[in-house]
C-alpha cells in the first residue's frame, strides 16, 4: 500500500533542512500541529501524518490486531520515515506519541535521531511507587464510558483535557476532533494508550531527549514528567508555562521556544 496515501503524509517546510516528524496523539490528527509548523518551516523539513484510524489516513488499512498495540503505531511511523528516507530525524511526539517515539526509535535507531516528548506518560496507571494520575478503576470507568458513548465521552472529556476552561473553543477544537474519529478505531487506541506501560522502554533511549511538561494537566501530571526525565539518560525537562495537556494550542509560543532551541542546539 502507498504508506502517503495510508497515513495522509504531508511534507512541507525547507527542503535541505533537517527533517522534523510531528506526531498526534489519541483522537487527534496532524491538523492540531498547525501553530507549531511555521515555527519549524523555514530551518526544517516538516513532516506531519495521521496513524491509520485517526484524520484522513485510510480506514481501510485498520486492523484491531496490529493497532492494539503500541508496535503498531510505531511501525507506521517507522513505515513513513523509510518512505521518505530520513536519516537522523527529530521526533516530536504528542502524549501517547511520545511513547510511539520511543519504540520506533528502538526500532530503526537509523530513522531518528533525537526525541521532542510533549507531555509523554509512559504509565497512565498508577503502580507502587508510582503516580500515573490514574487508578485502575479511572481507566476501567473511562473506557467503559468511551465504549458505551464515544460521542458524549467526547464532549465531556475534551475540555477536562485540554484545560484553559477560560478558553472553550480549544476544547471544542478537541471535542470536534474526537467525535471525527471512527468509534471503533478510537476504541482500540484508547485502550492501547490508556492500557499500556512502556516504563521500561525508558531506559533504552540513547538518542537526545527533550521532555516537556505542563504545570497543570489532568493527563500527565508533573510527577510523570519528573519519571521520564530521570529514566531516559541525559535528558532535558522543560516545564512549560501552560496548563492542559495540549500545550502545542494552549501555548504554542512557549511549546514552539522550547522545541526550537532544542533543535538548534542539536546542529
């Protein structure tokens, strides 16, 4: 299958620039990058896609098999890098793209080159010794809702993630993007990201790594951000002045600041 046409690749920015990967997270496409890409364009070659079951990627490629896992998701990332041929690209990954990062540079160290993670939770639920800002029983009421009705889960979810309750039209923005998204194929991310532990793929990381948090998000507290900052060796933790856990539209300017200076001192 053409994996451009699989993953609705978009390629923008400088061509002779080093190559940047944006990735969304759940419920989400590559359209939510959009204040983040005129930061990047003009030193770098842009590259934005949507996982197969999120945006415009093509539904007929889905299979619940592949997609409940992680590995999934990050061999369509490694998928694209290859079609495209970058070598020693930044990944930029949002939430549980950050994750998907993670793996995928695990996968073909080749293909990427260093890590943007922005508000990355390598465990949602909580376990000893660790706070992943859920329980259990959160994430089984969550799913159980998100199943039952993704389009009322939708509505009443978006807004508590996204924050900035002074600002409702970004979390109308994330309540549309959510209700885009085929139930069914929302169903299996959802509990691929919300199911899933990649703490110990932490540890493998070689390539530079910046970390960033927000000081408030439901979703990924600073507890989280403090965890994947210690595990990954050399790493850098950037405390955005932002609350939510999308800061790439909450506070694009700082989020954009932040990963530009890290991309410049890559060079």
């Amino acid at each position: 299958m053409d994996i451009v046409r699989r993953n609705n690749v978009t390629v923008t920015g400088n061509p002779e620039g080093p190559a940047v990967v944006l990735a969304h997270g759940f419920g989400c496409d590559q359209n939510m990058w959009r204040l983040t890409v005129p930061a990047l364009a003009r030193d770098h070659r842009v590259v934005l896609f949507d996982y197969v079951g999120s945006g415009r990627s093509d539904p007929s490629a889905f299979s619940e098999d592949r997609y409940a896992s992680l590995n999934g998701y990050a061999q369509d990332v490694v998928e694209v890098c290859a079609a495209l041929d970058l070598r020693d690209a930044v990944f930029v990954g949002h939430s549980v793209s950050a994750m998907i990062g993670v793996l995928a540079a695990g996968t073909a160290p080749e293909r990427i080159g260093a890590l943007v993670m922005v508000a990355p939770s390598p465990r949602y639920v909580d376990d000893d010794g660790y706070r992943g800002g859920f329980s259990a029983e959160d994430i089984d009421e969550l799913l159980a809702s998100l199943e039952s009705n993704y389009l009322g889960w939708s509505a009443a979810m978006a807004p508590v993630i996204m924050g900035n309750a002074e600002r409702p039209e970004i979390g109308e923005e994330l309540k549309n993007s959510f209700c885009a998204t085929d139930p069914d194929m929302a169903r299996v991310f959802a509990r691929t990201t919300f199911l899933s532990d990649s703490r110990d793929d932490l540890k493998s990381v070689r390539v530079p790594t910046l970390v960033l948090e927000c000081t408030q998000d439901v979703i990924a507290p600073r507890e989280v951000g403090a965890f994947v900052h210690q595990a990954i060796p050399g790493s850098k933790l950037v405390t955005l002045d932002a609350t939510g856990h999308c800061p790439h539209l909450s506070a694009p300017e700082a989020t954009n600041q932040a990963i530009t200076e890290f991309l410049t001192a890559l060079r």
